[in-house]
C-alpha cells in the first residue's frame, strides 16, 4: 500500500515539475514576422528611424481618436517599438494594415502591459493580428497530471486482493501483504510445527518400563 | 540436533541412559510429529506412530547407522505410511503415496498452513516437511524417500510454489 502511495505521489511530482515547460502564454497569433522585423533590425537606430517612429505613433494617436477599433497606442522607448491595442477580431486587419504603412516596429496587441512586458525578446509579440488566444495551458496539464495519478492509483489498488487471514495454526501472521514470499512459505512452514502433547512422552516410558519388567 | 549430537546420545542409551533418551525425544519429537501428522493427518494415529518409534529407538538404538536421524525419520515416515494404509480407505492404496488431500472450502475457517500443505500431494508434503522441519538435505531426503535427487529437488520447488499460490489467494 505504501508502495502504491509513493507512486502516486512520484507521478504527481512529474507532472507538476513538467508544467513549467509546457505553461505558454500566447499573444495574439497570426501573422508571421516580416521580413523587416524588429528581431532582424539593426541594434543602432538613425535618427531617421527615431523620426519615423515618432511620426507613426502621432499617427496612429491621432487615428485613434476616431477609430473605437484602436483602444490604445503606447511608444516602448526600451525597444523602440509601438504597441496598438486592438479591439477584439480586428487585430489582424489592423497589423497587416499598420505593417504596410509603417513598417514592422508598429506591433497589434490586445494586451499592451503583457506586450510591454516581453517587448525585448519580440519573440511573444506578433506584427500580425489573428484571433486573441491568450489560453493557459497550466490547468490543462494539472489536470491531466491529477486524472493520470489517480488512474494509476486506482488501478494499481485493484490489482490488491484481500484476503481473509493468513495465519499458521500457532496464530503467527503470515504475511500482511497479498503474494508472498518463498522465504516467508518456508518460514511459515517451518513455525507450524505441531508439538506432540505431554501424555505422549509419558506413555512412552510407561511402555519402556513395562517392557523392562 | 545434528548426527553427531545424537551418535553420542544413542551411544549414551545404549546404557540405558534415561536422560540421552529423553533429550532426543525433545530434540526431535516436534518435527517428527509434524512430519508424522501431515502424513496421517490423524492426532491419535500420529501420537501412537511417534511413541512406537521412540519406543522401538530406546528398546534398539540404531549405534551402527551413518545416519541416525534419517534413519529415524525414516522409520517414522513408513510407520505413518503404514499406518495411512491400514487406515479403512474409499480409494486404491496402491496410489496411496501419489494421495492429494482436497483443501476445504469454508471461508469462514481462517487460512493457514496446515489447510495449504493439504493441497499439496503426499510426496510433496513429505519433501517440504522433511526439509523443512526435519532439517533434512535433499540428498538425505531422496535416500528416506528412495527417489532420485533431480525429483526430490524439482518437487519441493514445486510445492513451495503451490504453497505461496495458495496462501496468497491465487495472486501468484
């Protein structure tokens, strides 16, 4: 029973240390990064490339006042990258839209504080729009992990017969457990001696005796 | 009680000595009365087979055997084998050492090896007990039994098996 509890305990650990590898939070997929992308951009900006930076983002600011479907646009000086939250099924209209005009540094997002966030890697911001699938995979695979040791729990419980008693005729248990070992057979075998009663002995050499006679 | 521990308590009989006598009886009266038990599975029969046996060594210490506590093992054995045959039968006693004792069923009875050695076949109760309880080597047993080594060996482990099956509800 101990061995099936430990078991179980080890298949949980295994789950819950493997989450982290597999816990992923998307930002808004989609579009594939141009080919003029941030992540390719040289390191060092021109004041030319400063310049256009500032002009889109008076742009899309100004845009925005009259466009619902633009909620936010925020300049991130760190990487020198405009996000533009957008509403809900527009993202992509929008990105595709925003990359044509201004370039790949205009970055659609519906969640600027999580894209501000991972701007310095780029790798989880998208220049294209798509559907929103900011999805948790952590649950999922908790999930997963607690059906999957319990499961086994279960199935390794059944497999354990009980028994009435396993007891030799001297009331020494056996085995508390159900297969059990050669050595523990021979064992019992061994303390199941029965001892002869007391009169045997006596009427033994009473016979000795009277053959004497 | 090894060969040579009992050697000199039958040499010490030989005299008449009471109290070689009944240190053998303790030293051996146990396990040849669990061995002379399992075969008969009879108290009464099996009380009378060990004092005929101890009283036969007391009345004619085997001085000259090589190997005095097989040899008398072995008389116990053929007395109880003996005395199975007398025993009123529904069966052919020409298959009497081939015999298997059906185990019984009643759940209610608690397991134990007494029950689990039943459902082992004569010879194989005799091998396990006599290794077992008597301390015998198999080579001593295949000369009690008059079998060969190869079969004696082969049984045991056969009946150990069988053992374990039972007293573990069939998981094995």
């Amino acid at each position: 029973m101990k061995k099936i509890f430990m078991l179980a305990i080890a298949l949980l650990l295994v789950c819950i240390i493997s989450l982290p590898a597999f816990a992923a939070e998307e930002v808004s997929g989609g579009a594939p990064v141009g080919e003029n992308s941030y992540s390719e951009a040289a390191p060092l900006l021109t004041d030319e490339d400063y310049q256009r930076r500032e002009d889109a983002y008076n742009e899309i600011l100004a845009l925005s006042k009259k466009d619902q479907a633009i909620l936010d646009v925020k300049m991130v000086h760190h990487s020198e990258l405009i996000l533009v939250a957008i509403a809900d099924g527009h993202e992509k209209e929008y990105a595709q839209k925003f990359i044509k005009q201004y370039g790949s540094f205009v970055v659609v997002t519906n969640d600027i504080a999580a894209a501000e966030s991972a701007s310095p890697e780029l790798g989880g911001l998208t220049t294209g729009g798509g559907p929103d699938n900011s999805f948790n995979n952590l649950w999922i695979w908790l999930v997963f992990g607690i059906i999957l040791t319990g499961t086994t729990f279960l199935v390794l419980l059944r497999r354990r017969r009980c028994i009435a008693a396993l007891q030799a005729s001297n009331g020494t248990v056996i085995a508390q457990n159900t297969t059990i070992s050669a050595k523990e057979t021979i064992s019992a075998v061994k303390k199941s001696e029965t001892v002869p009663g007391d009169k045997v002995l006596d009427s033994i050499l009473r016979k000795i005796d009277k053959n004497n006679e | 009680m090894t060969n040579n521990e009992l050697r000199s308590r039958i040499t010490a009989l030989c005299t008449g000595d009471r109290t070689a006598f009944e240190e053998i009886y303790k030293n051996l009266s146990t396990p040849m009365y669990t061995i002379i038990l399992r075969i008969t599975q009879d108290q009464l029969l099996s009380e009378d087979i060990l004092q005929e046996v101890f009283v036969k060594l007391y009345l004619s210490p085997p001085a000259s055997a090589a190997n005095p506590r097989a040899y008398l093992f072995q008389m116990a054995r053929n007395l109880a084998i003996d005395g199975v045959r007398k025993r009123p039968q529904f069966i052919d006693l020409d298959d009497c050492e081939n015999l298997v004792y059906l185990p019984v069923i009643d759940f209610s009875q608690k397991l134990d090896i007494d029950d689990a050695l039943k459902t082992l076949s004569l010879m194989e109760c005799q091998i396990v007990s006599l290794h077992v309880n008597g301390g015998f080597k198999f080579r001593e047993i295949a000369d009690i039994l008059n079998a060969p080594l190869g079969t004696i060996i082969w049984k045991y482990h056969k009946a150990i098996n069988r053992l374990r099956s039972h007293l573990s509800g069939g998981a094995i």
